[in-house]
C-alpha cells in the first residue's frame, strides 16, 4: 500500500474582510521574507483601515484561501481623483504556495474585480532593485508595462519603477 | 487727508494643527475655484485625519493665517518605505492673496520644514492639462524637474505629471 496522498483543500475566494484579516496579512507578508518591518506595518495598517471603515477605506481586499486558512491576497483600490485608474497596493503569496501559478490567478482574479468595478488601467509599483528582477518579471509576464522609473525614489540607487495595464 | 490705509496683518505661520483646520482646508481649496468636489473632500479628510491621529498620520500641515484667519496652506509628508523621499500632497493659496509670492514663500517654507526633518527629495504630482499650465511652471520655477508622465492617468487625455526637487 501506499502512504495516502496529502488531500490538499481546494483553492476559494475571498472579498469580505474578517477581523482576522489584520493578523492575516501580517502572517503572510511577513512569511514572504521580502518586507520590512515598515512595509509589514503599512500592509498591516491596510487591513485595519479596511475593517474600521470599509469601502470608504478605498482598499479592497482578495483572500485566496485553503481551508480555514487564508495563503495569499492582494489590496488594491480606486485612486481618489482619478476617472478609471486603480491601484494594486500590495500582492503575497506564502512561500509554500508559490512557484505553482497562484500570483497569476491572484493578479488576474483581482484585475477581473477592477475590472467589473469600472477600473480601466490598473498601476503598480515595485522597487528597481536586482533582488526585484523576479517580481519585475512577474509583472511583465501578466502584461504590465513599466511606464515610468524614479531614480532613487526608495533610497539613493533605489528606484521605484510604475507599471500600468490597460484593462479594456 | 488721505483715507487711512487697510492696514495688514503680518504673515504668521503655524504647524500646529487647530479643531478648525478642516473648516479653513475646506474653504481655501473650494475659493481657489480649482478642484473638484471629490478633491475637495480628500483635501478635508487629509486635515482630519490628521487631527484625530496626530504625526502617526503622515500628514504634516503648515498655515499661513494673516489675523486669526488661515489663508493658505500645505499638506506635506514622509512616503513610508522611502529613506528620504516626501510628498507635497496638497498646496493652496487664497485668492485673495493669490499673486504677491505667497505661493513661492510657502513652498519654500515647506521645503525647510521637510529638509530639516532629513528629507532629501520632494515629490509634487499635478495634471498635464493645457489648464493646468501656470502650475507646473510655478514647479518649474520653483526648481522642481519633471521626472516622470502617466498618461490617461486622471482620465483618458489627462496625464499626471511627476516632479522632483532634490533638498540638498
């Protein structure tokens, strides 16, 4: 006999935030191990924004979840001002997940939702770094184009590099 | 005898945020005749958030009041995950007062409140429309480069413009 296989929960979708979204974020973002302490605070602050106030937050929320438990989301929300440009705030998959296609499903399942909202392009921006190229990669692949770099935007040779998709 | 003349209250300048901020962010944005009601709301809610949260907001103001009155005014502050990079999210001048260089001395001030708090960049974003010439030459003028344009980023044939002034 063979040892049974792992059964693996089914991937599902979720809008709604919980309380528990806050703790959440942080346990992913901080697994990822490609954050900062400030970056994890701000991805954090993110969620509680979003449960004290809601829609008026201007975030929304994706949870892809196994189970009970929640293993990548994305934050993304309509820039204030603008007619039809949103923004992607922030994208994470935890390290057991990834390198099997969940950041594509994650990206294209949010832009689905920008996209039903109105949303007609939607940017992201990322750091110019080396140790970025595979997100940069990652970006590229899903279409994005990079628009617009500025130099030394997160410290002195650290630019910030702004990409757009046109979602129509 | 001549007529007496209107005699002028002095320029003040003040950081500290006041209960009534909102109130005068309020009326100094809608009296320029220059932003839109949704701007206007986010101008007001930069104020209040600021007053309910204090320096943890991000938001840093500074008023120019001639008497008891605030008659023009900057919203400013550090990008978190920057090292030195800030944000003039908002600068507006009273009608009134427009046109004698309060514009100009309230920038400068800004610039010395963020220089002095180790800002070494200063990021102002505004729109590439024909209308809104006179203020990218204010930036201009002012020492900023534009760095970067977005286009269609307000709506479509409406770009947003990047500009940078390095502090030191």
């Amino acid at each position: 006999m063979t040892p049974p296989e792992r059964l693996e929960a089914p991937l599902r979708w979720r809008d709604r935030t919980e309380p528990g979204d806050p703790d959440a974020v942080t346990r992913i973002v901080h697994a990822t191990d490609f954050f900062n302490d400030e970056e994890e605070a701000v991805a954090r602050e993110l969620a509680e924004e979003r449960l004290a106030r809601g829609a008026e937050s201007g975030y929304e929320f994706l949870f892809a979840e196994r189970g009970e438990r929640a293993v990548a989301y994305s934050c993304y929300g309509r820039i204030a001002g603008t007619r039809e440009s949103w923004d992607l705030y922030w994208i994470a998959v935890e390290p057991a997940e990834q390198g099997r296609g969940l950041g594509r499903e994650l990206l294209a399942q949010t832009e689905a939702r920008v996209r039903a909202a109105g949303g007609g392009r939607l940017y992201v921006e990322t750091s110019g770094r080396p140790s970025y190229a595979s997100t940069r990669d990652f970006y590229v692949r899903m279409d994005y184009a990079l628009e617009a770099t500025l130099a030394d935007f997160y410290s002195p040779g650290d630019p910030k590099c702004i990409y757009v998709k046109l979602l129509r």
